[in-house]
C-alpha cells in the first residue's frame, strides 16, 4: 500500500509539469486572519497540493559549541510528535500518500510539504503537531543521532564533501557560516534533548514565517489550514543579534588539505555582489558566461574541451544574508592542477580586460530568459521558486520583470563588473588532493571543524 500511494504522488505531480508550464503564473498574496502573509498559485486541474515554508534562522541557531542541532531538530520533526510516535507518525505520512520535510540552511530553516487533496486536511495537522508537538523520545534521538553520525564519517571519506567544507570553513572562518551544518563527531553525540528543545522554541516564531502554496486548494481553505497550522507559534523568539558581515577570508591565498586521491579537487572564491544590489542582474548574465552556463561557457571551452583538464568546471553565485561570493569549482588530476589553475586566472582576468562578445551576451541573455518557463513547470517548482523570492525580498511581480532587467544588461555593463569583481588577486584557492607543482601558502592538518584523521574516523 505505501508503494501504491508514493506511486500515485510521483504520476500526479509529474502529470501537473505540463499544466503549468503552459500558462503564466497568477500570485495571489493572502492575509490570513492571524496575520500570516501567504503567497499562494490556485490551480484545481490537478489533486495536488504543495507547501514550501521557512523560518528566518536556521544553521544560525545552533550553539555555537554544538553545531548539528539544526540538522537533529531536521531529521527528527517527523520522529513522533504529539501523542503519536515515531512509527504511528511515519505510517500516517507513508500510508497517505504525504511526503514532509525539513533542511536547515544558513540563513534560514525550511520545510516542505506535498499530499494529494483528499488528504490535506490530515497533512496540515500533522505538520502542526511536528513544529509544536514534537516528541524528541529517547530511542528516536539516538536512532538518528547514530545515522547522523554514520553519515558524517561517510562524508569524511568523500573528496568532494572534504573539499566543500575545507570551502566553508577556509572562506568564511571566524563566522558561523564556516560551521559544519550537520555537526561533527564530537559534538553530535553531546547534543541532548534540551538542546534540541530549546531550538524549537527559538526557531518556529511567526516572525520569521515565510509561506508558498500552490495547488489544488482556494484561498479560504489555504487561509483556514495556514493558521490552523502556524497560528498558534509564538509571534518572536530569541534570536541571535551578533552575526556579522561574512567577509570573504584568505583573498591571494591557496590553502591544501592534503588527501591521498589521483585527483585534486578545486574550489575558488571571489567577492561577489548582493541579490539586491543594482548589478545584480548583470553578474547573472556575467557569470553565464564565465562559467554558470552549457558547455559554451568560457570556462568549460577553455579547460575541458581546449585542454582536456578536466570532466566539468563551473562558477555559481552564492547570495546569503551575511556574505555573497562567486564560486569555481572542479576536479583533475594532480598533474594538472597547476595548469588548470592557470587557464582560470587567465580567463578571469581575460574576461576582466576584455568583457564579453556580443554574440555571447545574446546566447547568455537568451538563455537566462527562455529557462525561466522551465523553472515554473510544477507545483514543486513554483513553491520553489515563489520561496526563494520571498526570501530574497521580492514580490511576484518580478517573475514578469525579470526578462527586462536581463534584457538591459549590457556589455559594457558586464564588462565594467568583471573589471570589479574578476581580479585573480582577490581570489581565495581551496584544493584538497595531492597537486603537483603548486605553491601553498597554508597546509592543513585536517578540514576546518573537523578532528584531524585517524584510524578510528576515517
């Protein structure tokens, strides 16, 4: 039966791809009763209904000498709550066809929630009886305290996780961001039931709210469920005041996490510029075509196809609260690391000189336009979509003005902020791997936050 009904949830929400894609979005935004601000997309062609939420907070609320409570209060929120346990719990999502889950991020705790329409009144309260009930009993804690931990030294043994959190940790040292968000092998098992406890009483407050729904549900019964739902939260909370700009640590550096694997993993930063600052859309546009884009990217041209150097390169912007940087990453072999490291301070500073080509701003602009449909191809999506612009302070209407700031973006635009931003002197290198022919300014003895290996947690 819990097969059947997880089937009957995959073919709907697939089914609804097409329904949305073809027409555009109508945001209708909603004040509840209790006053809770809802974005919600009405569509009654399908049986489906999906909720994104969030709460202002999230890695940010852990102690600062336990961090991995975040990630515990996540993966115990539907471990039992109210008078059902953990079984009963998980036998009421599985059996009805409710699928309910929970990400700590950094700057924010996010929840998501999908059912099937007959089944919504049901999914709403139990996701009530999770942010205010949960039960946190003993043999749930330490069951996913054991998996958190199994987890944790998986990832210790995994190049490309070291290299993301020797990343973290070597670019935002000194501020919580370079914390490990599932914690450590030392601090998972110091965490208790009060810790986890406290967290919730911290986090879950309706000022920090956030709501999407999208679906077959109207805007009195969606208002009806949200406060049913969160209504009862406290309206604040403690919350931290202390958190600081995170300036981007080590610019001109390269830092080595010696690792003995054939391949050297490579992680650069540069400072980059906020989601609300007025070239933002230029650096989308300008970051396509470094690296963010299909294999006409410069830096995928330049060393995979040219070169042969390596599977994939990419750049990405990463925009949070505190701190906002451009990211390169790939892997090749030891061998090779120098060079490639060459061809990317090479096209950084290329791009920096020379700006782009008006064939390649034409591709970049057309495809950022065009890819925006396909983002919005389902109710998944949409809630996607809809809660990264509340997060980001925008209101719907930007789904509609986006294609014209991307439209007026010119090359003398993009090439005025690869001058700012792409200088190979403000770059901050990670490699963990054993490269070859390459000067390193600071050698680790083991990946920021982390014990350094031994037998025992390897």
């Amino acid at each position: 039966m819990k097969t059947f009904f997880a089937f009957v949830m995959v073919a709907l929400l697939s089914l609804s791809q097409s329904a949305y894609a073809q027409k555009p979005l109508d945001v209708q935004i909603l004040k509840t009763a209790a006053g809770i601000e809802v974005w919600l997309v009405e569509d009654h062609s399908l049986p489906v209904v999906t909720m994104n939420f969030s709460f202002e907070g999230g890695l940010i609320n852990d102690p600062i000498d336990k961090p991995g409570v975040a990630k515990m209060v996540s993966i115990l929120l539907d471990e039992g709550a109210g008078e059902l346990r953990s079984q009963v719990f998980q036998s009421q999502l599985s059996n009805n066809a409710i699928n309910l889950s929970f990400t700590p991020g950094r700057d924010a705790f996010h929840g998501t929630l999908k059912t099937v329409t007959k089944n919504r009144d049901l999914a709403f309260s139990l996701l009530q009886l999770a942010l205010t009930q949960p039960r946190f009993d003993n043999d749930a804690v330490e069951r996913m305290r054991d998996a958190n931990l199994a987890s944790i030294k998986d990832d210790m043994g995994n190049p490309a996780w070291l290299s993301a959190r020797t990343f973290n940790g070597v670019v935002f040292e000194g501020h919580y961001y370079a914390l490990p968000g599932a914690g450590t092998l030392e601090s998972v098992p110091r965490i208790t039931r009060r810790d986890l406890v406290d967290f919730v009483k911290t986090q879950f407050t309706l000022s920090g709210l956030r709501v999407s729904i999208v679906g077959d549900i109207s805007k009195d019964e969606a208002s009806l469920l949200i406060d049913k739902t969160f209504a009862a939260l406290p309206a604040t909370g403690p919350q931290k005041t202390d958190a600081q700009p995170a300036e981007l640590q080590h610019q001109d550096k390269t830092i080595m996490l010696p690792l003995d694997t054939p391949q050297t993993y490579i992680a650069t930063a540069l400072p980059a510029v906020a989601r609300n600052d007025a070239n933002w859309h230029t650096a989308v546009v300008m970051n396509y075509i470094l690296g963010g884009g299909s294999f006409d990217a410069r830096l995928m041209r330049e060393v995979r196809e040219k070169r042969g150097l390596t599977y994939g390169i990419y750049s990405a912007l990463l925009n949070m609260k505190y701190g906002n940087i451009l990211q390169i990453t790939l892997s090749t072999s030891n061998d090779k690391a120098q060079e490639a490291l060459s061809v990317i301070r090479s096209e950084l500073q290329r791009m920096a000189n020379e700006g782009v080509t008006d064939s390649e701003l034409a591709d970049a602009k057309s495809y950022l336009i065009g890819s925006l449909p396909l983002e919005l191809a389902s109710t998944s999506d949409i809630a996607n979509v809809l809660s990264s612009l509340q997060r980001d302070g925008l209101a719907p209407s930007y789904l509609t003005e986006r294609e014209k700031a991307i439209k007026s973006v010119s090359a003398d635009d993009v090439k005025k902020l690869a001058a700012q931003l792409l200088d190979p002197a403000k770059m901050t290198t990670i490699l963990v791997g054993q490269p070859e022919g390459i000067n390193v300014d600071t050698l680790l003895d083991s990946a920021p936050g982390l014990p350094a290996p031994t037998d025992s947690n390897r």
